[in-house]
C-alpha cells in the first residue's frame, strides 16, 4: 500500500473566510456586504439560509481556535470581512473590526498557528457595490487603501497575506452567472471587473509591501483541469477557450506580466485596458495559491458569442465518485494544476489554500463517521507528493474547511468541515477525519488506504 511523507517544515492548515463562519453581521461598526444583501433575495439561497448567524465565529473564535490547537494545526487560513474594517468600502476605519481580527491573531500566536491573512474571500461592501463594485475601476485604489489599514494594523504579526480568493469564481459567478452575491448577468460588467479585479491585486500587493516589510504575499487560484467533452476539434478548442477564461485569464496577468494572447485578440474590444495596467498588475509575488476540488468538461456552443464555448458544469461520469457538492473525485485534477505552475507560470513556490469535499455528515452515537471524506484526502495528498517529487515547489496545504458553514448559494445544506457544527446549539464535533488529520500533522505522513 506504500506511506506518504511530507518535509518536517510542511505548513499543514485549515481554511475559512469571513462571511460563512462570522455571523454577527451587523455589529459592532460592521457595515452591510454584498451577501448580507444578496441573501435576502427570494430564491437565491437554498432554504432562504443567511449569513447572519452562521457558525458565531465572531463570538467564539477562541473556542475554534483552541480547536485548530487540538488538532495540532500548524497554520490557519482566514479572511478578513472588508465591511468590517471599512463600513462604506473607504474612509472611516471601524475599529472595532479591526479589533476583532487583531485579537484573533494574538489568539492564533498564543497557540503557536501560524495566520494565513486573505483580504478578499468575496463580501464586498455593499457600499462599494452601490457604485458598481468590481465594474468601476475605481476599486482598484479603493482596495489599495483597505489593503494598507489592514497590513499597518496586523503586519507587525501576520507574515503570510493573500489578496483575492478565486477572482475567476466569483467574477464568474458574481457578474456573468448571477448565481452568487451581487446576483448581476451582463458580460460587459463582467470585463470590466475582471480586469478591476486584476488591477487591485497588484494595488493591494504594493499597499502590504509598503506597510509590511516582512510579509510573504500570494493570491489564491482556482485553477480547475479543463478537459473538452469529446475527443471532437471543436470541443478541444472550446476547453482550450475556458481554460483562457476561467484560469489563465486570472493566473498570467499575475504570475507573468500578460493577459493570454487568444483571448485578448478575441476580446480587447471589450477590455477596459489602460496603458501600464499590466505592470501593476504584475507584482514580484512570494508564494501562489492554490484551490483545487475537480476537473471541468468544456463543449462547443456556436450559441455563445465570441467565445462559442461553454462548461458542462455537472456532467457524469461512469463509474465516478461524487461528493454532496455533485463534484467528481477527481484527484488528478490537483497535480494538473499544481504542474501548471511549474511548466508554464515561472515555479513560484505554492500554498494549497483550498482542498476539501463535502458530505452528508450526521452525529451518530456523539461521533461523526466520515470515511469517505479520509478517502478523498488521502487519494488527493498522494497526488500532491506526486507533483511535489516532479519539482513542483509545495509547502503547505490547507483544508476546506475547518468547520461546516454557510456554503453560499447552498446554504446550510453542504458541509465540508473537519468539525461538525450544529447550526442550532452551535455544539462542535470533531469528525473521524479531524482525528485522521492530527495524527497526519503529528506524524508528517499517513499509510495510503490503510482506513479500508
């Protein structure tokens, strides 16, 4: 069955984001995000769950961080709600907010956990989206400036920061699909914001290098494997053409300075591009991050303009295994991605800051058996060793998530938790793949398939 090892040195973490642990949406100076707006639109949230209280992590982030120190976690991924910090998106500093984060930090030392900062896992201020959001260029300064109250008030003890979390997601999702927070279906918005997106990470990469000398800075990929339905022509050059703009379209501007040539051509009509944006965009990074779940099946579509590509979002596969999620166990899809940087994007040294799957998990007997989620990790850690021997630059890896939260457009409804919460009593138990994690982090390795 063969042993799996990880270096002594490897960062092993859990990973959360503000919105679907914190609750407390309204207090303490917390002005409104686009979720908190989002969320109370009939029918966009599965059983018309919110936010408002999630998993109370604003009150009880000690307990869950004396969690994280019984699991032995070496590192803890969080992020910081900007409408927390700056109640209208700019000016006025909520101190509170930023009190809160900082007594998180302080927490996370005591406990010897390192703190992963991200500045952006998705709440925008409904403020900032009042005034077109992520469509008006303008929130590239505005993001600078939050990233600079954030690094002065935390870089004395946060070391690691990323800025964006999956802005192919939840541009995607936010201003061509609809599906997500804040619910807009226009392609040119959606242009327009994904360079604004770009363009505000490298505002926020130089905003945290100027307040923080010491901090190492990433930003967070999803970079899913896109696979073309068929062996057709035309399905291959349509997954050619959303690997463009679900994954390259975000990582090259970053990682080498260049949007990818065969949808630029297509789309530079379209692009607010200015002189010297590039440059700004492209800032000397420390570290990319990476999410990674699944792979995705591209088909032709003559129907969609300029592109005439479009995803198969849920296609089945015979004789795959699926999650809660209706995603496809595709541990392959890890290393492809992790490969990627090596072979295309200059090797930078990688994080995994998301890898999980969620489960229809019960407490039964005050346990909650979740072998199939131990699986999942142990067929997905092979992979990245795999990657890891072939020259790819990983030091650590983060689980999603630490506990069951609100899952977005989901609700409640999914949990992908190392602990398991009941949203009622907000009562915590650690699940069997918690345990199976310890003893992970504890002996730096596991022995593949030894749960069957």
């Amino acid at each position: 069955m063969g042993r799996i090892e990880f270096p002594k040195d490897f960062l092993w973490g859990a990973a959360t984001a503000s919105y679907q642990i914190e609750g407390a949406w309204n207090e303490d100076g917390k002005g409104e995000s686009i979720w908190d707006r989002f969320v109370r639109q009939p029918g966009a949230i599965k059983n018309s769950d919110t936010g408002d209280v999630a998993c109370d992590h604003f009150h009880r982030f000690q307990e869950d961080v004396g969690l994280m120190r019984s699991l032995g976690l070496k590192a803890y991924r969080f992020s910081v709600s900007w409408p927390r910090v700056l109640p209208q998106g700019f000016g006025q500093v909520n101190s509170q907010g930023l009190d809160f984060y900082s007594r998180l930090v302080d927490s996370l030392l005591a406990a010897n956990i390192t703190p992963l900062l991200t500045l952006y896992h998705w709440d925008l201020p409904q403020a900032l989206q009042d005034q077109a959001g992520w469509a008006n260029r303008e929130i590239a300064k505005w993001f600078g400036d939050y990233a600079a109250v954030v690094a002065r008030r935390l870089g004395d003890r946060v070391k690691l920061w990323t800025t964006m979390n999956e802005p192919g997601i939840f541009s995607t999702l936010g201003y061509l699909l609809g599906q997500h927070a804040p619910g807009i279906k226009d392609p040119l918005q959606y242009f327009a914001a994904s360079h604004h997106i770009n363009l505000a990470h490298g505002r926020g990469v130089m905003a945290i290098r100027a307040e923080a000398k010491a901090a190492k800075i990433g930003t967070v990929l999803q970079l899913p494997p896109i696979q073309p339905s068929t062996n057709s022509e035309q399905d291959q050059k349509a997954a050619r053409m959303i690997d463009g703009l679900m994954n390259r379209w975000y990582a090259e501007p970053v990682l080498i300075g260049s949007y990818p040539q065969d949808l630029l051509d297509l789309l530079k009509t379209l692009m607010p591009i200015q002189e010297g944006d590039l440059k700004q965009i492209h800032q000397p990074l420390d570290f990319a991050g990476l999410n990674v779940y699944t792979r995705v099946f591209a088909r032709h579509d003559p129907s969609v303009p300029l592109l005439e590509a479009t995803v198969d979002w849920k296609p089945q596969v015979p004789g795959a295994e699926y999650t809660a999620m209706g995603w496809e166990v595709y541990p392959q899809a890890i290393s492809a991605a992790l490969l990627r940087f090596k072979n295309e994007w200059g090797a930078p040294v990688v994080y995994i800051t998301e890898n999980g799957a969620a489960y229809d998990d019960q407490v039964k007997n005050g346990e909650v058996r979740d072998l199939s989620r131990i699986d999942y990790f142990q067929k997905y850690l092979a992979e990245v060793r795999r990657a890891m021997d072939q020259g790819v630059k990983v030091k650590g890896y983060f689980v999603w998530t630490l506990l069951d939260n609100f899952e977005w457009a989901e609700g409640y409804s999914k949990r992908f938790g190392l602990v398991h919460v009941d949203y009622a009593s907000q009562t915590r138990t650690l699940k069997q793949s918690a345990h199976w994690y310890r003893q992970l982090i504890a002996s730096g390795g596991y022995d593949l398939l030894s749960i069957r």
